[in-house]
C-alpha cells in the first residue's frame, strides 16, 4: 500500500488531545458526607500529588481515537494494488520500436526489458489462480500486439499462460519508428471482434513516441498506459544525405539534441574501418547543428558516429554505401534543346548522343542507360529507364490534358530520387499539361491543376512524364534544373529502381534490382538470411529492422545498402506521462499486473461506523 497525500496523516495529532484530556485529573468540590466507607475510591483520587491521574481502560477514548486514526489515514488517499477481476478480454500492447531500446530502466536495463517484465506480470496475475496444466481460471483471454513500424499480432487471444510467456519472449529489440496509432486500432478490433457486450481492456507498454492515436471514446474499451523511462538527455543523427560538388563526394549529416542542456559532441567519419574526418558540434537544448563532409573517396561504406554515450545507441551511427562511378549514355531524342543539352553536359559521367526524333520509332536504345524522348512518343515503349519531355500523346497509363495557364506548384515528392535536392518553390510556369490520375501513376510534381511530373513502374527501369514544354517557364534558370537531370542520370546508373543509393531508413521496404534473377539473397545485420523472389526486375525487402549494413547475393555477385534509424522522434527519448488519444487524455499508470485502487472510501466509512459505536456506548454509559 502506498500514500498519495501524505499531509494527511497531520490529523493524526488530534488523538494526542483526547488521550490528553483522559488523563487530566477531575476537580472536585468538597462535601460532608455522613461516612466514608462508601467512598474509598475517592479518598484514594484525593491522595494523588499530580495533577495527572493513572491512564485506564476506557471504550469510550479507544474508539475516539481510532475514528481520528481512520480520518486521518482516509485523508493520506492511500491505494492498494489489487488484480484484475477475471473474464475480461486483454490485448497487451508492446513498444518495440528504437526509442525503446534506450537503456534507463532501474538495474540498468533497457526500457523494452522493462515492459516485457511486466506484461509477463499481467499474464501471470490474468486470474485470481491458475490450474495444474497452466490455464488460467479465472475465465480472463489475452493477446500480444507488437507495436513498431507496423502492427503485428504475436498471439492470439488465448488463456494459455504458456503461450502468452512465449510471445512475450520472442519481442525484441527493433531499430524502427514506432505506430502506436495502427497497433491500438488492432487491439480495439480484436476485442470487439469477439462479440458484442465483451469487456475488454488493452495494456499499452511504451514511452508514448507516437505522433498519434485513435479516437477512444465510445469504442468500449478501456486503455491503461505504462510508461516507460528516466532520461532525455540523448543526441542522434537525424538526416543524412549525399551528393557530388566539382566531382567529390559530400556528406550532409544533422544532429538533433532532444535534452535541456547544450551538449557538444565530435562527430566521426570512418570509411573501410579508417578513421578521415571529424566534427566538432555544439547541439543546443531541444535543437539541431549540421555538419559537411568532404573528399575523393574510394566506393564502399561510410559510417558516421557520434563520440561519447548516451542512453539510446541505435542512432549514434549513421552509414552510406558509395558506389563505384561509371559513364551512363543517354540518348536524347530531340529536334534540339539547349538548356536540356547544357543540364546534361554539367553532369558528371554523362554521355550524351542527341538523335533527331523524325525516325523515333526505328531507333534502338540497346547500348543506351537513358533515353529522353522531347515532345515525341514511339511507338514501343523502350525497355530501360526513359524521361519524355512534355509528351504530345499518351505515354503508356499517363494521359495528358489540355494545357492550363500559369498553374501554381503546390508541392513536390521530396522523398523521391529524382527530386533529391530539388527545391521548386520559386520556379513559375507559364502553361502545363497535366496527367489524368490513375492508380498505375505515382504525382511527383502536383500543381493547382494536377500532376505535372508522374512516375510509372515498369519493373527495374521506371518512366517519368513531365508534363511542360521547359522554355515555358523559369525552371532552366534556378539551380534546382541541373540538379533535376543530375538525379535523372543516378537513377539510370543504378537502373532506375528504387534501391537506395547510399542508405536507406531502418522500417521501411528497400526494392532491390534484380535483373535476369529469379531470388536473392539478403545477409542483414546479425547474421540472418531471407531468400526473396524477383519479379519483374525486382526483389522487394521489407525486414530492415536493425541499424547497419545489409549484403545482397544474386547472379554470382555481392552489394551491399546501408539502413539507418534518422527519425527525429525516435531520438526523442523523452517519456510522455500523458497521451492525447482523441481528445481524451490517458495518463501512465504504475507498472505491474494489478490495478490501483484507492481506499479512503472505505476509510471514511469505517470512521464513522466506529463514532457510531461511541456515541451508543456514551449514552449507555458502557
């Protein structure tokens, strides 16, 4: 039992007063009495010398103080831990995302490692007793939900205790960002899905790192939070990018600083286990700093790392696989463009070939990386990566609309390859065509009038349409231009696919190419393999759930890509001891398998039952 008030128990002093006033001796007036043998017990008073007499035995000055005992004890609001009632139906939620690995829980353990010590302790108290074989028999049903990048039911609702320790067992660390969000709607679905009128209550274990949560109120199930951490005081590398200035390599790397002091750090680069370069950075409270590296280095890893510790280490490295260069041949197909022609010739390892469109249909792109086709469409859609420039006609599912004027950019796929570094929000356009919408087009460019820049799969070697003549605006004067076909000739140098050239974000599906192969192999960080079918070009890997390099074997070669966690709220580590869920607030609960239960109800109760018995003993004269 604990005290929520502890001021409380100051009532207790009132007793003091009543025992006091027991042991103050009576004043008597004298009386002449005809004999004294009636009256030995007053002679024997009279004789005493203090003004204090002898503490007896008395009901009355018992239950006075007892009642204020009780008072006293009701007003400290004390609360007992008691378990759950049985026949309820509990899901039992568990954070495993990265900020959940920080090692600040008492005995030096890592929060995850806390919450599963008591999830297990949920399990453990689901019924009042348990049977010989390890049901439980209380009638109570539970499942295990882990909650990371994405939901996953680790068990079914079951009352086998067994079962339930072994999916506990099983959650481990993962270096992704957490979903909250999807997690407790698979909960609440899964409760409501076993009938109508059921009792159900979800157990959530986590730190609170979730951007959002569902609407509660009116589902009929109750929430109860643990909360889980000590510390903020953490620095993370949050962003990392790369890119090729006058032909080397730089870095661009951001440390975000989620504590409430200034912290400074050296930020370290290592290339084939070699030390080359370091920073020194000064993060101010709740801020970021960045830092730029620069250099002629050789293709293979780069790893980033911040010096010193701190209580979550999945985001104190950061790495990048750097690729060995190679020419990349494009063929334009063009009646001339000039400021398309200067873009090209500005990009490194570029080798373009320029072919007049009249005989579009009879060219052959074989031996070509790229073809961008200027205000033509063949008649056979080429088999590698391909750019048309304000095509006249249809390309494949992009079907262009009639011209609209002065359409205003709204926004722009800044996540997407080929608009790395591209920044469109100062480039005007006098007219655009823009593509009809459909479900095989991915928007890049998305305008007041619709899509103007749409991407289309095909397999290893995706197309892009972009749907304006570029004389028709401003966009060849900014920087973003060059940097656009600069994306442009990196996509086709790696194929065009999706495969992240340098790193990728730990949670999320990398494609892989996979041309001519029907599986590959990936090799993640601790050692486990997952053979993946190809199709189309392309094998897609979903399992990036830990920080570091991942080996890809297929076709009688090895390649590696890097995942790192770079998620700004995950490297937030502090604990949120409210969530905001809808508009209701759901505050942490002490950790463990019961349930709090305050008393002082049953207190006061008590305190007035026994003024009751004094107040009857009084005037009985007990």
């Amino acid at each position: 039992m604990s005290l929520l008030n502890l001021a409380g128990l100051a009532l207790a002093a009132v007793a003091l007063p009543i025992i006091l006033l027991y042991l103050l001796k009576m004043r008597r007036t004298d009386r002449r009495v005809s004999s004294l043998l009636l009256w030995r017990e007053v002679i024997a008073d009279l004789q005493a010398n203090t003004p204090f007499q002898r503490l007896r035995r008395n009901l009355l000055m018992l239950l006075q103080v007892l009642a204020v005992l009780l008072l006293a004890l009701a007003l400290a609001r004390p609360i007992v831990r008691l378990r759950e009632t049985g026949g309820r139906h509990l899901v039992l939620v568990v954070d495993t995302s990265a900020s959940m690995s920080a090692r600040d829980a008492p005995d030096g353990r890592s929060r995850l490692e806390a919450a599963r010590a008591d999830a297990l302790e949920v399990v453990e108290d689901m019924g009042r007793s348990t049977s010989w074989w390890g049901r439980g028999a209380s009638g109570d049903a539970c499942m295990v939900v882990e909650a990371a990048a994405e939901a996953r039911t680790v068990q079914g609702f079951t009352s086998d205790l067994h079962a339930l320790r072994s999916a506990l067992s099983t959650l481990g660390e993962r270096h992704v960002p957490t979903n909250l969000e999807d997690a407790l709607l698979l909960a609440m679905a899964a409760v409501r899905g076993r009938g109508e009128g059921v009792e159900g209550l979800v157990h959530l274990f986590s730190d609170g790192a979730s951007p959002r949560l569902p609407e509660l109120s009116g589902t009929g199930v109750g929430l109860r939070y643990h909360a889980y951490g000590s510390r903020a005081d953490n620095l993370g590398i949050v962003a990392l990018k790369s890119g090729e200035e006058r032909g080397r390599t730089q870095v661009l790397v951001t440390v975000a600083n989620a504590g409430d002091r200034e912290a400074r750090r050296f930020l370290n680069l290592h290339g084939g286990g070699v030390f080359l370069d370091a920073r020194e950075l000064s993060v101010p409270p709740g801020g970021r700093a960045s830092a730029v590296f620069e250099g002629d280095w050789e293709a293979g890893v780069l790893e980033l790392s911040l010096d010193g510790e701190d209580p979550l280490a999945c985001d104190d490295v950061a790495r990048l696989v750097l690729r060995a260069g190679r020419e990349v041949r494009v063929l334009l197909v063009s009646p001339g463009n000039p400021v398309v022609e200067r873009a090209l010739a500005a990009t490194p390892d570029a080798l373009v070939e320029r072919v007049d469109p009249a005989g579009v249909d009879a060219l052959d792109p074989a031996g070509h990386d790229l073809v961008i086709y200027d205000a033509v469409v063949p008649a056979r859609e080429p088999d590698r990566p391909a750019l048309y420039l304000d095509p006249p006609a249809a390309v494949g599912p992009a079907e262009p609309r009639p011209a609209v004027r002065s359409p205003a950019i709204l926004d722009w796929a800044r996540d997407h390859p080929l608009l790395r570094f591209v920044d469109l929000g100062d480039v005007h356009l006098a007219a655009a065509r823009p593509f009809v919408a459909g479900p095989r087009l991915r928007p890049l460019v998305t305008t007041d009038a619709g899509a103007v820049l749409v991407a289309m799969g095909r397999g290893d070697h995706e197309h892009w349409a972009l749907g304006l003549d570029v004389y028709g605006s401003d966009w060849p004067l900014r920087a973003s231009f060059p940097i656009f076909f600069k994306n442009l000739v990196a996509l086709a140098r790696r194929g065009g696919g999706d495969l992240p050239d340098g790193v990728a974000r730990t949670g999320r599906p990398v494609a892989l190419p996979a041309e001519g192969l029907a599986e590959v192999e990936v090799v993640s960080p601790d050692g486990t393999r997952y053979r993946l079918e190809a199709r189309d070009g392309q094998a897609y890997f979903g399992a990036t759930d830990l920080v570091g390099v991942y080996r890809v074997i297929g076709g009688g070669r090895t390649w590696s890509f890097a995942a790192s966690l770079l998620d700004a709220q995950e490297s937030d580590i502090r604990t949120r001891g409210v969530l905001e869920a809808g508009g209701r607030r759901v505050e942490a609960v002490a950790s463990g398998g019961g349930v709090n239960r305050e008393v002082w109800g049953w207190l006061v109760g008590a305190a007035l039952a026994v003024l009751a018995v004094e107040w009857v003993a009084f005037h009985r004269r007990w």
